[in-house]
C-alpha cells in the first residue's frame, strides 16, 4: 500500500469519526431538545444565588408600616357652594328659555352649584408640616383639612401646585412632626415588595403590599390636568383606590420612593395595578416649589415620538426620519427645534438618545424620569447614535422660553394684562347685573391674545360671580392649577352673553 494510499484512508476514517461524532451530537440535542440542563445556569441568573442566600425566609413588613404610617395624613377637601348669575349660564336645555336650567331658575333665583367635598391622602417630609399630595386632590378646594394617624386635625395652605406631575405641596403649623424619610427611586427594582399607605374610600389608615411590577410607566392620564404632563410611573400590584390618591409607596426599609397617583381600572375601583410617581421626581418639583413658587422645568430640546402611535404613524415616521424605528434602543429624535439646548449642542433629526449622564433610556417616559431631574442651566451628558457610530455631548439645559434663566411665580391678574376697572351701579343696573369688571383696554397680555374686544364686562370666571376686581384676582388666584379658565361677561347695550377662554400658565 502506498503512502497516497495510506492517506486516503486516514482521511476517510478521520471524515468518519468526525460525521459521526456530530450526527450524535445532533441525535442528543434532538433527544434533550426543551428539556433543561440541571448542571447549568442561563446568564440572566449569574450572581443571583450569592445574592439570595436568605431568599427563603419571610419578610416581615411590620417595621415599615409601623414607622411610615404615623407619616401618613388624610386630607379633606371643601369647595364651596358657587352661585352663577344670569349671564354666566350655558342654555343647553331646549325647555331652558320656557323653564330654566333648573329649579332655581324655575322659581326666579339664580342657578347655584352644591358645595362639594372630597377626600385623599398626603405625606409628611418635614417635621415643620410640609405635605406632598396630588394636584388633583386639592385642585380648587376653598378649604383642606388635614387628620394625622393619631386623629389631630389642622388647617392646610396650599404652598404650590404642579399640575404636569400631578403634584401639590401643602403645609400645616405643627412642630415635631413625624415624617417620611426620602428613598431612591432609581434604585427600585422590579419585583421587590413595596407597601401603599394611604385614606381609601374615606377608611382610617390603611396599608396594603405588592411588588413593582413595572417601571417608566406613561398612561396618559396627566394630560387631562397639562398640556406638557410627565409622567413616568412606578406600577405596582399593591391595591389602590379612590382616596389613595397622594398617599405614599414606600420600600420595605420604611422609604418614600413614589407618591401614589392613579389606577388602571375599567369600574373607578381597584382592578390589579397602581401607578406611583417616582420620588426622585417629586423630590426635585417640591423643591422648586417651596423655593421659588413654580416649577423649574428643564428641557433638552427635541421631539420623539408617541408611545402608543399607531402602526401606520410609526411606518409614515421611519420614512421622514430615512430609518426603521426599534422598540427599545433609544429615543428617536424626530426634531430639533431651534434655540433649544439639543440644537445648540449638534444633536440632529434621526439620532438616537440613549444615555442621559450615563443612565440608560430606552422610550420617551424614561427621558422624561432623567431630565425632569434637572433644572434650567444645569448640564448633563447625552449620549447618542449616529450612522450606527455612539458620541456623547454636554447639554446646557434650557427653560420653555430658551433661556437658563430661573422662572418667577406671575400672577393670574398679571397674565390677564391690559387696563381693568369695577362697573359703577348705573351701569349694572342698566344691564341688570350684580355688578362686574370692565375691560377699558385689552392690552398685550392674554385679553389681548383673545377674541375679546375693549368695553367687555367681566362678570364670572368658570361659573362663579365676580362683582369688582378685588373678586376677579381672589377667584383667579384660587385657581392654583393653573389651564383653561373662562371669562363670562356681557358687552352693554349688546344682547346675550360672551365666553373667552384663557389658557393661565402656572409654569
């Protein structure tokens, strides 16, 4: 046998060992295929027994609750009876004309809307009385009441609202108050236990268990109280309800990490998941609040998109911005408005955010949770992809108007602009009104944004009578939450009644 002989074989028998080595292989993957190696651990799993060693053993949520409870407040709410005069009312009744709007009309009187009350809950932070709640529990109340866990009852002011994150800071004269102390919201991880506290459906303290079942939550329900609402909530399965609203979420170390918002719930009532409003968020509004009056609103200067676009909105979006859009790599910048603080650092339409000072974000509400951080003239780090290539760049933050400069509290009367002065009684009574505001010029401020003209006659704002200035600037300063106000009035020696709505900015 020669050499070239030889070698064929060794060749063949290797081939063979090899073929049939493999095809084993494969006959064994085949056997054990969806069928789990005990011997070994998937990466997701690395670290995770040294980790929990004690995994097994109860947790005990005892010490949490006992301490944060006292922290705790009921919070109730007056809003008083509001009459509204003859030009204020809305004919949406086709017997109105005949009949009235309703008994009051039918007996002659004026038309009266009921006091209303209602009922939340808030967190102590300080020992002084400062309270966190939700803008919308305290939302034009005449009065707020608070009750602690141990039943003593004070007198609230409100301090502050801001009605984009739903919070509101209110305050009440004590000293050696229990409070809440600050946790880290970045830190919370999903599937950890955390506990809700709070007054639900008018009950004494109440506090319930669940985990964070999810993080960045954004449900759309903010934009109902602002035209630029943030929201990046911690959803949890820990039961909620009405009267909730405000009450704290804590971690089982006794922390505050959310101020509890709202429900995802077909009936009003519970139905599985809770959304918190994360406390490194709240922390930074408070502040601002209590400090300068408003809230100190940074923004980075970019549009993205809509979380729950449509199909057809995403597919119309990848061909204006020349790409296809992947569901968590990062934020897709669909503009770069100028003057903004992304235009003045060379972001562009097309790049991708997806690091905020070296966090990670993956969809609007997580960019929203990062900036709203910071306030105008602070500067962060973005990072971001181009071409496929990653760069990071140092943002100067700027305000709404494009400036660094720190946003001072305007009053409602000072929006309104232009030249006010009360109506003397011949003029009411020709009119027959109670009395009223009259327009003498509308000036270059809202009035003047508006349809209305000069000699208009103010005599209500949102259904309630305003006889003189003094009652214009105290109702309108009652309106803490700011948006759409409307302005009621009648031009004399006109017929009907006029209505201009008004958009106070309380930012």
């Amino acid at each position: 046998m020669n050499l070239k002989n030889i070698l064929a074989v060794v060749a063949i028998s290797a081939t063979t060992a090899i073929l049939s080595v493999w095809g084993f292989s494969k006959y064994n993957d085949y056997q054990r295929a969806g069928i789990q190696d005990t011997g070994k651990l998937p990466v997701n799993y690395a670290g995770f027994f040294d980790k929990n060693n004690n995994m097994a053993a109860a947790i005990d949520f005892t010490p949490a609750a006992t301490s944060a409870t006292p922290a705790v407040v009921h919070i109730k709410t007056k809003t008083k009876a509001r009459q509204v005069s003859n030009t204020q009312r809305q004919r949406n009744n086709p017997f109105a004309d005949l009949f009235g709007d309703d008994f009051g009309d039918f007996f002659g009187g004026p038309r009266v809307i009921p006091e209303q009350r209602a009922s939340g809950s808030g967190v102590l932070i300080t020992d002084d009385g400062y309270i966190i709640t939700n803008n919308h529990v305290v939302d034009g109340a005449d009065e707020i009441n608070v009750t602690l866990a141990n039943k003593k009852s004070y007198k609230a002011t409100l301090i502050g609202t801001d009605p984009s994150s739903d919070i509101a800071v209110i305050k009440v004269e004590g000293k050696a108050l229990p409070y809440l102390v600050y946790g880290n919201s970045d830190e919370v991880k999903l599937g950890q236990w955390v506990l809700a506290i709070g007054y639900p459906l008018n009950l004494d303290a109440t506090v319930t268990a669940g985990i964070v079942s999810a993080k960045s939550r954004s449900i759309g329900i903010n934009s109902r109280q602002s035209q630029s609402p943030v929201e990046s909530f911690i959803q949890t399965d820990a039961a909620v309800n009405s009267g909730n609203s405000g009450g704290a979420l804590i971690n089982t170390s006794g922390e505050l990490i959310g101020i509890n918002a709202a429900i995802a719930s077909p009936t009003g009532s519970y139905a599985g998941y809770s959304y918190a409003i994360p406390v490194n968020i709240v922390k930074k509004i408070v502040t601002d609040i209590v400090k300068f009056g408003t809230v100190q609103r940074a923004y980075i200067g970019i549009n993205y998109p809509n979380e729950n676009m449509t199909d057809d909105q995403k597919r119309e979006l990848e061909k204006e911005i020349g790409s296809p859009i992947k569901e968590g790599e990062g934020v897709y910048i669909t503009g770069v408005p100028d003057g903004g603080a992304a235009a003045a650092a060379g972001l562009k339409k097309g790049d991708i955010v997806t690091k905020v000072n070296g966090n990670v974000v993956t969809n609007g509400p997580e960019l929203q949770e990062q900036v709203a951080l910071y306030k105008p003239g602070d500067k962060i780090s973005v990072s971001y992809k181009r071409a496929g290539k990653e760069n990071t760049v140092n943002i100067t933050l700027k305000n709404k108007v494009g400036t660094t400069e720190v946003v001072k509290t305007t009053s409602a009367l000072e929006q309104l602009g232009g030249e006010l002065e009360n109506i003397d009684k011949s003029l009411a009574a020709a009119n027959d009104i109670k009395g009223g505001v009259r327009v003498r010029k509308v000036g270059t401020g809202l009035l003047g944004k508006s349809r209305m003209q000069d000699g208009f006659v103010i005599t209500g704002v949102n259904g309630r009578e305003v006889k003189n200035v003094e009652e214009l600037q105290e109702v309108l300063a009652s309106l803490k939450g700011g948006g759409v106000v409307r302005l009621e009035g009648i031009y004399p020696g006109f017929e009907g009644s006029y209505t201009y709505p008004l958009n106070l900015s309380r930012e």
